[in-house]
C-alpha cells in the first residue's frame, strides 16, 4: 500500500510546471523563436565566471579525500564562518558561525526553519501573493499554512487582517522579500510595524512568535533600491537565502538559514537543524558547492537584464492600459488581467487566450492574487523585444472594444 496523501498531490502538479511543459512541447512543433515562454522562474543567465574558476581551483589544490569527504551535518565551518562575517559586514549583524546552516537552497531552508519552530498543527501566516510551493512546503511539515488576502494597491502586509488572524497556534510569519510574484520589496515601515506587531502578539501570548524571511531574490533589485534586511528589525527571525537566483546555479542547491543571534533558543537552533535533516533524509550540500560559493559570496551572476527586461514589459503593459505594479526587484511581474465581457478580470481566461498566440503566463490564483498573472521575465531581452509585438496583437484582437 502507498501513502494516500502523496498519492493524491500527483492530481495538483503544479501549474508553473504544466505550462512550462507546454511551452516546450510546443516549442518542438513551430520552433523555439515562435513561442514566447514567461512561465518558469529558472535564471536566463551563466554564472559568474570567478565561481567556475573557484570550482576548478578548489578541485585541483584540495586534497581528494578531505575535499569528497563527509562534510559535518552541519555545515563547513570555514564557509559557515565566510557567510557570517559577510552578513555582519553586509547587514550590520552579529552572526557567528554557529547561527549559520548551509542547506540545499530556500527549499530545504524553509523545510528546516518550519520545523525548528512549530508543532504539528500549528499556523504559518504568509501573505499573498506568495509563491504556491509555499503549500506543499508548510503543510509538508506538520505544521497549516494560513494565508492573508494581499494589498493589492502596494503588495505590502494587510496589518488588520494579519492581526485578527495571530493565535495561540501561531508559530511563525513568514515574509518573502522582493517578492515572488509581485516583485515587491517589504518597506522599512512595513518591517518596523511587523515587528512590533509581532513583540506584541508575542507578550500577549507568552511565547516568541518567529520570522521566516525567505530571500532568494535579494540580490535581484532594481533603481538602485536597497533590500530592508528582515532579521534586522526583529530578534527571532530565520532568514532563509539562496544563491539559486544570484548566482544563477539552481541545480546546485545551495543556500543557508542565518538564526538570529538575538532570537530565543540561537545557541540551539542550527544544531536542532541538524536533527531535523536526520530525520527528513537531507544532508548537507555539496562540499565542493558549499567552498566555491563561500569564495564567491559577494559575486552574482550578471543580473542587469532582469531590468532591462522589467522595463520593456512594465512600459508596454501600462501603455497597453493594464493595472500593474512596478516590480522593486526579482525576475517577475504581476499585471491584473485586462477585463472580460462582463467587466471582471479573469486571469485563467486571459491565460487562456494568450497561450494561443503563443504568450506563456502563468494565471495567479495559485499565488493568491485572482484576477492577475505573473510574468516570468527570466529571458534574453531579445524574446522580450519579440514577444512584445504578439502582445500587442494579443490585446488589439482579444480585448479592444471588449
Ligand atoms: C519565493 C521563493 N522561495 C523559495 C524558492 C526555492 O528556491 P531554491 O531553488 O533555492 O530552493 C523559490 C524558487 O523559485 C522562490 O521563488
């Protein structure tokens, strides 16, 4: 007998998924340069040519057998110090080696801070829009994922809503900065007023609630924009970074949780980590991975396109009449759907009618954000500045006098 519950999520593949299955199927019928794929969040470009060299460095000086080794359940202690002091440079933050857990990218970041702070049926608050895999991720722990409607005028946090829905079950809040799929950076006041919400929901309660900042994109920013760093306005904050995005190597899985010092239990979190890697099957990344990235910490891939591409489709959706944001930063925007017959956006509509002119968006039910759809703009400018015509034929022959 297999396990029902995972039996039953192979009915919920995730959209993102199947519609990037599509779009390569389909770019195999009328050729690539025909289909203008926006669905997946996967970095269009190479990484930094000073991590190649790190890797090919560290392979040849390294002896064999300490370089292949088991590395500690815990990580490198030579690259978990190199995160630290340049988090404490980066961010004025006192991290030690001990606070740092080297783990398979934010997925097992996450994986790991749900865990370290909740008990089965306890809630993890996350605001929409938020990225779906949120879901499986939470839920996946024991813990329930409890979701806050967005502000859809900013994307910032609906403090009215966030707090009627803090309980005795809370655990933990969970803030995704820039934002996957708003591309929307949590301001300083937006930070300020969470973490006073949370000192105070947390005396009222007798116990910490904690933050799980997860971070991938902080790196991918536009107009010059500084990121707030999350852990920095609040104590029990587990920031979860991965270099998947800035560094563009995804299939590496490497990334980190950084405990606050200040937050409860700091001394004990990172090896309770380790715990929870027993038990879930994961083990720490790649000795060769965790080494070269910690050589090339301040390095990112070269991340200039994503603006350049930001700012070809923003200008073209707001010229074509669409309600739309201006993303801060990451790879992705989240225009509404244009309005149907009836006056109401219906983004699995809009979806719909611009697969068959080849555009692939992804609708944003799934993130929370009904009536909207995300647009992953992780391509070469070039399939921008192409896909930019069809668009405008798109709109002209779907919805002009709609
Ligand atoms: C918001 C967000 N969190 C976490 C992840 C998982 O990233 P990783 O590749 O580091 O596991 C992603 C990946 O797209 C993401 O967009």
């Amino acid at each position: 007998m297999v396990n029902r519950q995972y039996l039953e999520m192979l009915g919920h593949k995730s959209v993102i998924r199947e519609l990037s299955e599509y779009a390569t199927a389909r770019a195999k019928e009328i050729g690539a340069e025909n289909i203008y794929d926006f669905s997946l969040g996967n970095p269009s470009v190479p990484a930094p040519e000073a991590f190649k060299e790190a890797l090919i460095r560290i392979t040849k000086e390294t002896d064999p057998l300490q370089l292949h080794g088991y590395s500690p359940t815990v990580g490198n202690p030579v690259v978990k110090k190199r995160i630290a002091d340049s988090l404490n440079r980066r961010f004025q933050m006192d991290y030690g080696p001990q606070h740092i857990f080297p783990v398979s990218g934010a997925t097992g970041a996450i994986a790991h801070a749900v865990r370290a702070v909740s008990e089965p049926g306890e809630e993890v608050i996350v605001f929409a829009p938020f990225f779906p895999e949120y879901i499986p991720y939470i839920n996946g722990t024991g813990a329930q994922i409890r979701i806050i409607p967005a502000s859809f005028e900013d994307f910032q946090i609906r403090f009215d809503l966030l707090e009627e829905a803090i309980s005795e079950k809370t655990a933990a809040v969970l803030v995704n900065s820039p934002n996957n799929p708003s591309g929307v950076v949590c301001s300083e006041k937006t930070l300020e007023r969470l973490a006073a919400l949370l000192r105070k929901k947390s005396a009222e309660l007798g116990r910490n609630i904690f933050l799980i900042s997860d971070e991938p994109y902080r790196e991918i920013v536009f107009d010059h924009k500084t990121v707030p760093y999350p852990a920095s306005f609040y104590e029990h904050t587990l920031t979860c970074y991965s270099f998947s995005k800035a560094l563009s190597i995804p299939g590496e899985r490497f990334g980190y949780v950084a405990v606050n010092p200040q937050a409860e239990h700091a001394e004990d979190l990172v090896a309770m980590f380790g715990q929870i890697s027993r038990g879930i099957g994961h083990n720490c990344p790649s000795s060769l991975i965790q080494l070269a990235v910690s050589e090339t910490l301040e390095e990112t891939a070269d991340l200039s396109v994503y603006e350049t591409n930001m700012n070809l489709l923003y200008d073209c959706f707001k010229e074509l009449g669409f309600e739309v944001i201006r993303p801060d930063g990451t790879f992705y925007i989240m225009p509404k759907a244009l309005p149907e017959a009836d006056g109401l956006s219906d983004s699995i509509a809009f979806c719909r009618k611009a697969l068959q002119h080849d555009l692939v968006f992804v609708p944003a039910d799934g993130f929370g954000a009904p009536g909207y759809f995300r647009v992953a703009y992780c391509v070469e400018t070039q399939v921008v500045e192409r896909a930019i015509p069809v668009l405008r034929r798109f709109v002209e022959e779907e919805y002009k006098g709609v």
